[in-house]
C-alpha cells in the first residue's frame, strides 16, 4: 500500500518539476518530434481545410442548379433481414426532386429468405412515392460484395452512382448535396460522411462515435478542400457511374472500397483536374461494432487491408506520373508514414521505455504524452462542434470521452502494428469474410 | 296414350342435318335414315312435320350456326325437338341444344324417350302459354337447364338464351321471377353473384371513391409528416423548405425518417372543400341510370343454372290445371271481394248480437295435379267433377263460396254452430278420402275449419283467413 503511494508521489513529483530540467521531460521532448513533426502538420492542415471550408460556405450564395441526374442506389444485402427496410425506406424519403433508382441486390439469396422477403414486401410501399423505383435482384450463388456491386453496376442507369451497405441509412438531403457536386466533371467521385447509428449501445460504440465525428467527420473535411481523400468508405460512396464503368467496376478481393479508390486516382496524372470531392452534409448513418471481440476483428480488417493495398497490391501505383505529385507525397505522408510507420514507432519507442527507464518515469512521460493529445483531440472536437457538426446537441454528449480518447487511440495504434504483422506474415485478406473463400482465392495477392 | 303405336307407325324415326360439307350426314355413323341441308331456309320449304326428329347442326361449315338454332328453337313445329351440335360449341350454343352428338350412344333411342314424352306432356294437351312450352322443353329435354350466358350488353350481366328465344310476352327477367316464385325451377349451380342497381336492376356499376364531406369525385392523396420534436402533423408540402424538410411549428430540420419524423398515415384531401380524411366513401354510380347508390344498398344477385323442380316437372306432365277448379265456382260462387265484404259483416253483426253463430271452412285441394297425374287428364277431370257435385249436395243454398289461389276454396256458413262446423267439415274431409279411393292417392286435400267462437273480436275477416291460409302451408 505503502509503495503505491510513494509511486504515486513520485508522479507527482516528476509532473510538478516538468518545468524544470527532469529526466522525465527530456523523454518526453524526445516524443515530442512524432508529434510535432507527424501529427501537428496533418492537424494544421485540417484546420486550414475546415476553416477554408467554412468561409467558402458561409460567404456561398445559396443557389439550386436545375441540375438533377438520375441516381442509381446499389444497396449490397446479405443477411440484415428486416434491417434493409431502414436503409431503403432512407432513399425513398430523399428530398431530392431527379429519379432515385433503387437497387437491392441480396447475395445468397437462398441462404437469406428473411432479407430477400422483407424487400420484395416494400414494393407497394414504393408505389407510394413518385420518381422513385426498386428493384430487387436475388443472386443466388454466394459471390460477396464485389459480385453484388457489379451486378447493380450492369442493371445501374442513372448517371450516378451510390454503393452503400444495407445496414446503412441516410439523411433525406443526402442525394441532394452528393449529387450536387457532379455539376462539375472534373468531380468524379463523392464521398460521404458517416455518423455511428448504435453510438447509444455502450462504452465502445461512443468511443467510436467520437472516433468517427474526429476521423471521418471532421479531418476529411479538411483533406477534401486539399484534395486528399484517401478512401471512399464501401458503406457509402457516391461514383459517376461513367467513370466506374470505365476502370471496370469492382475488383475481387477483400477492402473492395480502397481498391477503387486507389484505381481511380491512378487517373489523376493523366487528369490533373480530376478530384475526389467530401460533402459532410451527406450523412450517412451506420451500424458499427458493439463488442469489443467484434470491433477489434474489424480493425484487424481495415488496418490489414490497407497494407495489403499499398504495399501488395498498388505498390506500383505510388508514382508521380500514376497519381499525380500531390497525391503521392499525401499518401506516403498519411497513408503510409501516419498510419504504417507511426504505430511500430510508437510501440517501439513504448517498449524502448518500459526496458530502459524506471517504472515512474514511465508513467510520468505516458501521463504527459496523453495529456497532449488529450489537449489535441478537445481542439479538433471544438473544431467540428463549432464548424461542421449538424447534430450539435447530440455530439455534446460524446464530451466527457475526450480525455479517455488518448488511450482508445493508442490502443488502436498498437493494434494497427498487430494487424500489419499478421497480414504481412499470414495474408490475412485472404480470410476476409466480405466474400467466399472460393472467389478470393482468385484474387491479386 | 293409346295413340301412341299408331303414331309410331305412321312415322318413322330421321335425322335432318345442316351441313355445308358433302356427305357429312352419312360421316355420322348412325343407322337412322338422314337427310342434309345446307341452310334452314331448305328445311322450312318442305312440308313434313318433325315431331320424330332429331337436328344435328354441324357449327363449323355453316356461316350462322347459332342464327339456325335459334330459328329451329323458336319454329312452333320444331321447338321441342332434340338438337345436337357438331365441332366447337359456344357457351350460347351448349344453352340452346342437347349437346355434342359424338356423346350421344343411341340417338334413335334419344328421339323415342323425348318424342314418348312430348306426348304425354302437358296432360296431352297442346302448350298454351309460354311457360308450358318452357317446363314441356325442359322435361323432355333431360340434358337441358337454363343456362346463363354471360353477356356485358345484358343489363343483369348474364341472360339465358333459351328464355329468350322461347319468350312471347313479358321480359325474360320477369318471366324468370315468375317462374321462381312458383316453384317451377330450383337452381342447380350457382354461377355467379352479380349486383345490381336498385334504381333500375341494372349491373353496370362504376365504384368510385369520393369525398366523405361533399361526395366530390375531386380527391386526391397527400403524405402527411410527423414531426418528433413538437408533434405537428401536416401534409407533406407543408414542410417543404428550400430542398429540406423542417417543421412549420417548431422550425426544427427534419433529416432522417425514423428518428426526427415519420408518415402516420396516408390521407386524402378533397379538391373541393378541401375536407382532409383517412377514408373515402365509395359510391356504385350506374352506368344506365346515373344514379350513386351505397354498396351496401346494391341489389344482390346469385345467377344460378336452373333445372326443373319437382313442382315444375308436375305442371310439365298434367299441363295446366286451373280450369279444372273452374267447378266450384258453379256452387254459390261470390266473387274474393264480396266474400271477404260478407265475412266481415258478419263479424261485425257478431258484436252487436252475440248469440249469432257462423263457421269458415277451407278446402285446400293440394292433391288434385297429383291425381291428374296419376290418373290422366280425362279420369282426374271426371273425378274432379263428381268431388264438386257432392260438395255440391251438402253447402246449404244460404252458404257462400269463393275460391282464391287456384286451389283454395272457401265457404262461409252463416247461423251455423261450432258444433256443425265441425260436423261439415268431417263429411267434408271424408269425401276427399273417398273420391280418390280405388287409386294410389290417399286423400284429393285437406280440410281447415274455424267457428265463429274461435275468432277474437279483434280480428277481421282478412286476419282469420290468412290464420287458416298458414294452417294449409
């Protein structure tokens, strides 16, 4: 008892002289450097953005462009069951005056009679609402998402194109503003913003909540004004139907949404104006994992895949002439440096610690360390409350997780370095659950 | 029935084909002798009668077969005989005809059955009236029935074609009426239920939905809004705001269905008043008339096949029988009018002097078409007679009689007591037992009697005559 107190005391001890020449401090300004050098610019750079962002909107004229394509929806279904009526309820209740064609393509449809009935039931709902049609295509060999992709792509008539998931729905203005930015043809494609649907669950689902609101919300906010958007999100992307047709739909193989991302800048060298464009008036709302076996399995994914994007499978697409000078140095910078090298350095220089220096000093330095980012998450938070949250009254209540947050996100660093290893030792995207084993096998390794 | 070998004799058994085909009569396989014609207009220039012949009408080489079955079914001298079809009948055709030939195994045999009945038909009389050459027809044919045939010019939606082409008088609508308030036919299957307009028993109904305020036509659907924050619901172009959807109320945005709004209902709102409601009424406007009517208040009606009831195959074989009655009005007959005008006088006179006494006797003579039946038209008519001269011999000259219903006879027997009532109609009751005796039938009818001690003040004649009348049913 005695010894936790006096550990404690030293704590403090060491966190009251930070001012003064300490050991502790000298480690952590040895940190410091990854912060400043790492994470402050990719800050900077999202505050310009938002603030840019901002001003551009608040000074816009608010005009309505007689401009109104018809907008193809490919809604990928597997087993949601009732759960599709959400998200295909949403686009019926658009506010958008064009035509929405629905698509609802069910894989395995034998295997999944629940999901593929509670669609064929919404027909004479549809009738209801003019300009707006469903059609419900049962694919019955299993062939995962990408298969389903392709098949609303054949049927797709609109001039644009949305892919979203079935446990996904979305604000009524959503068609309205994604649509909006196709006006200009060098937009190619839109995406969107999301939002966690099941943020009231428990503890994770808030973590991630505000996870979303920091990383989806607000930092692509600010990349899209410097046209840096890394990824479509597969839960909700918007595309001109044209242009996907063109690089020939979706490719097999796990993260299908990052691969057609990569594909489509590899345009960018030959047309400079090209660009992905970010509406954070398009919301999405989506269903995210509430246990924590569940979430970590997924990041597992996410972080997985995007080695075996940019280090396996379009390695060769990092070329100035392929992606153009900007979007190379900005997917060395953030996607490579911020979310590859970064979590090996930060485990590395943890462990580094943990071996070298005294157990206080350690605690010391970690306090400091999250104190920091604490101070930085609670900057980016007051950041999208103020600029660009639709929902303030909602988005105050995650609040109280700010000072929690450092530690989420160092768990998912550490976690990011476990997922990189086991794809780099173990080809993990090829376990992916997104498709059957017998279709990825096939794919690129 | 005597008559019958010597008919036999005197003429034989044949067949008259309409073809336009050669030699399509002796394709036919039967051993009876044939003869062919190409159209009706060849049939009707020779002069020998048919009433041993049978028609086969081949439906696919002649231009109007239907047109020639409808004249044979309306010619007095071929009408009732048998007429087959060859090739693909419609449903018209199979309603007016005994069917396919290839289905007939004897047609010779066909020919005597129907012709042996023809004879005896109608107590051997010749048909009348229209509807003893429908009962006739229906009774010899035992393949046929009134088969309705769907018909969208039928104001009922369906007609039957062998009514039509046998009708004289009247419209098939009430001629059929009449005939199923008698009992004649039964329906057999029930074809359809069709509903009418009880303006003008019409069946061609519009069902429009209208305004439930002012029947206005002008209605249409608007989706209203729920709005979650302050519980406003409006119609949907209420909320409508510059590619957005906010409350008109609360001015709060609504962005997502399920969690800031949802649709409660679908309403209409009527054009012309502008009445909003969940509902509208449905009215059945007639296309004939004009008139709406509620559903509810549309006339039902089952369209059935009808088939011969035994009441309608007793009138076919004994014809009709009224005239027979026609002897009791030779016994102190007053006409219903004045019978019912004496009754109640004597009722009336009953109040003031209370000693006098009157009974009321019903003859009921259910049995005489069972007799005539049995016993043929002549001996049942004689029998018939010699029942009404000994009815004859016991009414006393001061005693009234009338007749209502065909066979119902009345007889008011004033200054008389309970106890001779029931004395008179005992011998009454007896005679109808012994008239009949010697054959299979037990009694000719019945016999329903009330005193004068039996009639409350309060009835009047009407009243005690429609007790006994629902004592006989």
């Amino acid at each position: 008892m005695t010894g936790v107190l006096e550990f404690l005391a030293q704590i403090v001890e060491i966190l009251g002289g930070l001012f003064h020449e300490t050991n502790a401090l000298a480690l952590a300004y040895m940190f410091i450097p990854f912060v400043v050098f790492l994470e402050l610019p990719l800050n900077l750079m999202i505050w310009l953005g938002v603030l840019r962002y901002y001003t551009r909107r608040i000074y816009a004229v608010p005009t309505r462009y007689p401009y109104t394509p018809r907008v193809t929806c490919i809604i990928t279904c597997y087993s949601e069951g009732g759960g599709v009526r959400g998200t295909v309820r949403s686009m019926l209740e658009q506010v958008y005056p064009g035509q929405i064609e629905i698509i609802a393509v069910v894989d395995g449809a034998d295997q999944n009679p629940a999901t593929l009935s509670a669609l064929r039931a919404m027909e004479p709902e549809v009738e209801r609402y003019a300009s707006r049609k469903l059609v419900v295509v049962p694919k019955t060999p299993r062939g995962g998402r990408v298969s389903s992709l392709n098949a609303g792509l054949q049927m797709a008539r609109g001039e644009i194109l949305l892919a979203v998931d079935a446990d996904t729905s979305f604000d009524n203005t959503m068609v309205t503003e994604a649509a909006g930015h196709f006006r200009d043809p060098n937009v190619i494609a839109v995406a969107g913003s999301l939002r966690v649907r099941n943020w009231h669950d428990n503890l994770l689902t808030r973590f991630q909540a505000l996870e979303y609101m920091i990383t989806i919300h607000l930092a692509k906010v600010g990349l899209g004004e410097f046209h840096g958007i890394n990824n479509i999100s597969g839960a909700f992307g918007v595309f001109r139907t044209e242009m996907v047709r063109k690089i020939g739909g979706w490719t097999t193989g796990s993260a299908e949404d990052l691969d057609l991302t990569l594909r489509l800048k590899q345009y960018f060298g030959r047309y400079p104006g090209f660009r992905i464009a970010f509406e954070p008036r398009a919301m999405g709302h989506t269903d995210c994992p509430a246990t924590w076996k569940g979430f970590l399995l997924q990041r597992l994914r996410w972080d997985g895949d995007l080695f075996y994007m940019y280090m396996r499978k379009h390695r060769a697409a990092f070329s100035v002439r392929q992606m153009g000078f900007w979007n190379v140095l900005l997917g060395l910078w953030y996607g490579m440096l911020f979310q590859m090298i970064m979590p090996v350095l930060i485990v590395l220089y943890t462990l580094w610690l943990v071996v070298m220096v005294a157990p206080v000093v350690v605690v010391a330095t970690f306090i400091i360390i999250m104190g920091l980012y604490a101070v930085l998450t609670a900057l980016m938070y007051i950041t999208a409350l103020v600029f660009i949250s639709e929902r303030r009254g909602r988005d105050l209540r995650l609040a109280w997780l700010i000072p929690l947050f450092p530690f989420f996100a160092m768990l998912m660093r550490v976690w990011s370095l476990v997922a990189i290893i086991n794809e780099w030792w173990r080809h993990s995207s090829q376990e992916s659950s997104m498709a059957p084993w017998w279709v990825l096998r096939k794919s690129k390794r | 029935m005597a008559e019958q070998p010597e008919q036999q004799t005197r003429e034989p058994l044949r067949i008259v084909v309409f073809s336009r085909r050669a030699g399509f009569a002796d394709g036919l396989g039967t051993n009876l002798p044939s003869q062919q014609h190409a159209a009706y207009e060849e049939l009707a220039s020779t002069p020998e009668s048919g009433a041993r012949t049978g028609f086969v009408v081949d439906l696919e080489s002649l231009p109007e077969p239907l047109e020639l079955i409808r004249a044979l079914r309306q010619h007095p001298e071929w009408r009732m005989q048998l007429i087959w079809t060859r090739g693909d009948a419609g449903p018209e055709s199979r309603a007016l005809t005994d069917g396919a030939f290839e289905t007939v195994d004897n047609p010779g045999e066909r020919i005597e059955t129907c012709s042996g009945r023809l004879l005896t038909a109608n107590g051997g009389q010749p048909a009348r009236s229209q509807d003893d050459v429908l009962l006739t027809l229906l009774w010899s044919h035992p393949h046929m029935s009134l088969q309705p045939v769907r018909d969208w010019s039928a104001p009922e939606l369906y007609r039957y074609p062998l009514l039509d082409v046998l009708l004289e008088e009247d419209t098939p609508e009430f001629w059929l009426r009449g005939l199923k308030q008698r009992r004649l036919v039964e329906g057999q299957e029930l074809v359809d239920r069709v509903r009418l307009c009880p303006g003008c028993r019409h069946g061609h109904l519009s069902f429009v939905d209208v305004c439930p305020e002012c029947d206005s036509l002008d209605i249409r659907t608007e989706p209203g809004l729920h709005c979650f924050s302050c519980g406003h619901v409006a119609p949907q172009r209420l909320f409508q705001d510059n590619g957005m959807l906010s409350c008109p109320n609360c001015h709060a945005t609504l962005r997502h269905i399920g969690e800031d709004y949802d649709r409660p209902l679908e309403n209409h709102v009527c054009g012309g008043c502008q009445h909003m409601f969940m509902e509208g009424r449905v009215l059945a406007r007639c296309m004939a008339c004009g008139q709406a009517h509620d559903p509810d208040a549309l006339e039902a009606l089952g369209v059935y096949r009808y088939r011969l009831s035994e009441a309608g195959r007793l009138v076919a074989r004994t014809g009709d029988i009224g005239d027979l009655y026609g002897v009791f009005d030779e016994i102190n007959y007053v006409s219903p009018e004045h019978f019912e005008f004496f009754f109640d006088w004597t009722l009336k006179l009953r109040e003031r002097h209370e000693e006098i006494r009157f009974g009321l006797i019903l003859l009921h003579l259910n049995g005489l078409a069972r007799v005539i039946d049995t016993l043929g038209h002549g001996r049942g008519a004689a029998l018939v007679d010699s029942f009404a001269e000994r009815v004859k011999a016991l009414v006393r000259t001061t005693d009234l009689v009338t007749r209502t219903a065909d066979d119902r006879i009345w007889l008011l027997l004033p200054q008389t007591s309970a106890d001779g009532v029931d004395v008179l109609a005992g011998r009454l009751s007896r005679l109808m037992e012994d008239s009949v005796e010697g054959t299979a039938l037990d009694r000719l009818g019945r016999v329903y009697h009330e005193s004068s001690i039996g009639m409350s003040e309060a009835e009047d004649a009407a009243a005690v005559m429609a007790r006994l009348v629902s004592r006989s049913q």
